[in-house]
C-alpha cells in the first residue's frame, strides 16, 4: 500500500479508536499500520484529538510512556445527552404504551440500538476514568441486556449475566436469595462461578429500579464472589418507593406513574444525567 496523507490517516485513526473504545493503541501499531514515524503519528493524534473535543464526538486520551498510545472514550455533549433523554421521554409519554395493570410497553425503546448505545456511551463516560476501573459489567435478564451490553462495549469489558433460572449448560453456579422490592416475594438470582474474577470491580446495569431489590441482589452476588461493586446505573427509576433497597446509584429518567387521566409522567433526572 503506498504512503497515506495526513488527513487519509487521521481518518484511519478516528476510525480505528472510535471502533473500540476504551481500547488502547500503541504508537507501534499505528507506525506499522501507516509505515510513518511516530512522530508523525503523534501529531497525527494531536489533530485527532482535538477534532473530536472541538465536535463533541468523545475524547481521545493519549498515554505516556514507551508503551504509550491512546484510546477513545465516548462522551456525549450535554446539548446531545439532554436531548437523548429527552426524546425517550417524549417516547414513553404515547398512551398507547399503556398496557392492563397499569404496566408501559418499553420494548421498543430498550430494544433501539440508537438509544441503547446513547444511554451506554453515558453510563461509560461516567465509569471511564482510571478512578472508577471497571473490570465487569453485570445485569440480570432480560430487559436490560441492550443498555449494559452498549456499556460493556464502551468500557472494553465483558458482560455478566445474572440468571433467574439454572443454566445447566453454563456450569457450577453461585445463587442467592433476594425479595423483590415491587412484589415484596423471594426470588433466586443465580451467576456461573467462573464468570467474574475474584477482587474484579463490578458496574451494575439495569433498565428499570422500583425498590431496588434487583440491584441488592446484583451487589450481593458480586460480594459473594469477592469483589466490588464500581457502581449501579439503570436508566428509569420510580419514585416510589422513596426508600430504595440500594443507597448510591445513577438513573436517567424519573418515572412518577400514571394520573387519573392516564398521563405517563416521566422526566429526565437531570442531576444524575448532567
């Protein structure tokens, strides 16, 4: 291949970094890549970094050293995350969604990969920094598979699954007993003992917290398995109850219920979001 520009390059790069986030690059790779010095790949990412701050695309953090390189770390403007949230609520307000019990239809929004990976890019921006390292991200099924695999891939980790059923075919299991916080009965979480390293750190994904007991059991799993829990983010959150099973967590969305006149009353948490 013969010698690429600069801006063939730099094109190259955006698309090489932004394809794996949280994924390190070292300056060798690129020099073998393009056949340029690293000087020159190291201007090259100067530029690429700078684009992508100035457009609000994500940051591109560069690492020192003789193994230096650099990564992508997606980020969302808050212009872009406010009007993400925003459009999902405009989305969850259709009465149409409405089904008998007073439950919403949510299929459609969890299940688009528009706004799943959205709500992963910001759960990642959040857990992105060397701080709050991430080793795992862990969900139970079903609904909120979409949102924590998007921020499995943001964070460059593997996604954990917790079960409500014994999967034979998955191998020696640790099961824990936890009570629904919205139903108040006894339910069993179970997760493969050789899913999760012992001393990992854990983000906890879901895509809905009424009391929380979901949560709780998710964090007491990880304990049993010797290690932390990084974090808890769900995108809605009710209300009510007011007390959650859980103290610390991050949610996107409110969800207040429906009035009297059927009116689904949902509004972004803007303290947690911005």
């Amino acid at each position: 291949m013969s010698k690429l520009k600069r801006n063939e390059r730099i094109g190259a790069i955006v698309k090489i970094l932004s394809d794996a986030p949280n994924k390190v690059f070292t300056l060798n790779y690129f020099t073998e890549i393009f056949d340029s010095a690293k000087s020159t790949i190291s201007e090259d990412l100067v530029i690429v970094k700078k684009l992508m701050e100035d457009l609000n695309l994500g940051r591109v953090m560069t690492i020192a050293g003789a193994a230096g390189g650099a990564k992508f770390v997606p980020a969302l403007s808050k212009i872009d995350k406010t009007q993400l949230v925003e459009r999902i609520c405009q989305d969850v307000r259709n009465p149409d969604r409405i089904v008998p019990g007073n439950f919403l239809y949510m299929a459609d929004i969890l299940y688009n990969p528009v706004y799943a990976k959205g709500i992963g890019d910001i759960f990642t921006e959040r857990y992105s920094s060397e701080e709050s390292r991430v080793d795992y991200v862990l969900t139970v099924e079903t609904k909120g598979i979409p949102i924590a695999v998007m921020t499995a891939r943001g964070l460059n980790v593997p996604l954990v699954i917790a079960r409500h059923e014994n999967k034979v075919t998955e191998g020696p299991k640790l099961s824990i007993n936890y009570v629904s916080g919205s139903s108040g009965t006894l339910r069993t979480m179970y997760i493969a003992k050789n899913a999760i390293r012992k001393g990992s750190r854990v983000l906890i994904v879901d895509d809905f917290m009424r009391a929380g007991g979901s949560a709780k059991g998710m964090s007491a799993l990880v304990k049993e398995l010797d290690c932390e829990v990084a974090g808890i983010c769900v995108l809605f959150d009710s209300v009510h109850p007011t007390q959650k099973l859980v103290s610390r967590y991050t949610s996107l969305i409110r969800y207040e219920g429906i009035d009297s006149n059927g009116t689904i009353l949902v509004h972004p948490n803007y303290e947690d979001l911005l």
